[in-house]
C-alpha cells in the first residue's frame, strides 16, 4: 500500500523536475505548477511528499529487507527529498521537521509527561512573550525567494511584507471570526469559501486576497472545520488524531514483529508530519491528501485490531475455504 502509492508519487517528482530542468533553473515560480496535473500546486504536492518520506525512509535503512529492494528504496528516498527540496513549500520542510523530532522523542523515550510539560512551557512562553515576537517576525521583511533556499526558508518567519504568510493570517482571522459568529454549528462543511469574503477587513487584506472564493480554503485543518461545524469540529478531528496516536503506538508494543513495528513506527511520524502540515494548510478535501491519511489510520487500527491480546511475531493465518 505505501510502496505503490510511493513509487507514483516518484513518477510525478521526475515529471515535476524535468519540467523544472527546462527552464535551465530550479525556480519556485516553477514549482507552482510544476507537479500539475497530478497536484493543483506546490504546497499539496510538498504535504504529500512529507506524508511519504518517513515510511520510505524507515523501508530504506530496515537491514531486514533484501538488499535489492534496499537499494530500490534507497533511490525512492533520495528522489522524495530531491522532489521536496524543489518544491519549495515551507510548510512541508517544518512539518518533517516537527515529526523527526516526534521520532526522537520516541527514540530517546522521553515520557509524555515530560513532553507535555514542553509544550505547556512553550506556550506560557508565547503569552509572555508573544508580544516580542512577533514585533521581531514583524522586523523580517525577507520575502520568499524564487532561487535562494536559504532565503526561502528566512521568509518563512516574515509577517510584514510576504504575501502568502499574510494572506494565512487573512484566512485565520476570517475563520475566527465566522466562529465567533456561529460558535455552535458554524456555517456548513466545505462552505468556508463561500462565506469569509465579507469577514475580510481592509487591513489584513493582501494583494492575493479575493471576494470570489476561488482561492483555496481556511489554510488551516483545525480553523476551517472550527469555522464550517463549530466547536466540535476541530474537537472531533483532535480527538481522532490522539486515538490514532495511540492506537498506533499500543499496536508496535504489541508485536515483536520486528518489520512491521518499523513499518508502524514510520506510518505514525507520516501522519505526524500532516498533523504539523494541517497547522498552515487545509488539503483532506482532496484525494490525494485524504487516501493516505486514513489509509495510514486504517492501517494501524488494523495492526492494533490484529495483536489485540497477544503478542507474536506470526503472519496472520490464512482463510478456511468452505
């Protein structure tokens, strides 16, 4: 299931990156549209490649495959992050940032009490200092670039001057204030574009926003359902996260089935990475993002399902015919 989807994946990362080489440059106003049609733009093909490298990753360095499929893994490895580097989507770099270090956590078996102790020190932090950031974001005027990666990445903390980082914060407040409008069952699911034109105020407007709902969604996982469902739109969706989350976890202490608790292990940093990606965008109304996402979640319900009760490292016994 991972590998086919991986290896169509990598089609398109060689079509996207011939297309790229045209040009005779790596540009990001070519990895706008360089993965259509398979991807509407760079920021769904870049969560995509995120969702996939993991696994990959995880079958590439597994010394229990055969070394010939190692190397065909190998390749497929290097190709994803050739493909993501050239993508140019910020948001898809932090977010297999924030899952390495999910895997590290794991890794050096740091408790969850320790990790939500972080998280709650982190964010006291930001009230406290919130106001100081976001004058020294504010003071970040490198706009993203179209060549330079590293001027890229700088642009990713710049909330003065570049426009796609803004026009986020557009959307945001839009979502926030339809919520605050109708906090209970908010406004319809997929209705978000059609109704936060109006919530649109004169200063937060960008030179990419727009009143004909033609532009993309919330840019949020978490804002959009909030401003479509209401209250218990995110709740829902959160709460299904941190089922799966454990779920997962339960199923490989369940197995000594030394592959397939890599394989799992993988699965769920490939789901972390669009837990952090759903921050900055909105794609499950896709197919291309949704296949994955609950094929993921579909897969470790099946191994929890599996090793309920037992611990064993057998292949599941084949059916009885009639």
């Amino acid at each position: 299931y991972v590998t086919l989807y991986a290896i169509a994946l990598g089609i398109v990362v060689i079509y996207a990156l011939v297309r790229h080489a045209k040009y005779g440059i790596f540009d990001q106003k070519i990895a706008h549209w360089s993965a259509n049609p398979f991807y509407k733009d760079h920021t769904s093909y870049g969560a995509l490649l995120a969702f996939y490298i993991p696994p990959i990753v995880a079958l590439a360095f597994n010394k229990l495959m055969e070394p010939r499929k190692r190397a065909l893994y190998i390749g497929m490895t290097v190709l994803l992050f050739a493909g993501i580097i050239f993508s140019y989507s910020r948001a898809a770099w932090l977010s297999l940032i924030g899952a390495f270090g999910i895997w590290c956590c794991y890794k050096l078996r740091i408790k969850l009490s320790v990790i939500v102790a972080g998280i709650a020190i982190l964010g006291i932090g930001f009230m406290t200092f919130g106001d100081t950031l976001m004058r020294d974001m504010k003071s970040n005027d490198q706009d993203s670039s179209t060549t330079d990666i590293a001027k890229h990445v700088q642009s990713i903390s710049n909330v003065s001057t570049d426009a796609s980082n803004l026009e986020r914060i557009n959307r945001w407040n839009c979502a926030l204030r339809m919520f605050d409008e109708r906090p209970l069952f908010g406004w319809g699911p997929g209705t978000y574009m059609f109704y936060y034109a109006p919530f649109q105020v004169a200063q937060e407007r960008t030179i990419i926003s727009t009143n004909e709902g033609d532009l993309g969604n919330a840019h949020s996982e978490y804002l959009g359902p909030l401003a479509e469902e209401g209250i218990l739109g995110p709740i829902t969706l959160i709460a299904v996260m941190i089922a799966t989350i454990i779920t997962g976890f339960r199923a490989i202490r369940r197995t000594d089935n030394k592959m397939l608790a890599t394989i799992g292990l993988s699965v769920i940093i490939g789901l972390f990475t669009y837990y952090f990606h759903g921050v900055l965008n909105d794609f499950l109304d896709t197919d291309k993002a949704s296949v994955p996402f609950w094929g993921f979640t579909a897969l470790l319900v099946a191994m929890d399902v599996y090793y309920s009760g037992r611990k064993t490292d057998e292949e599941p016994a084949p059916a009885k015919e009639n």
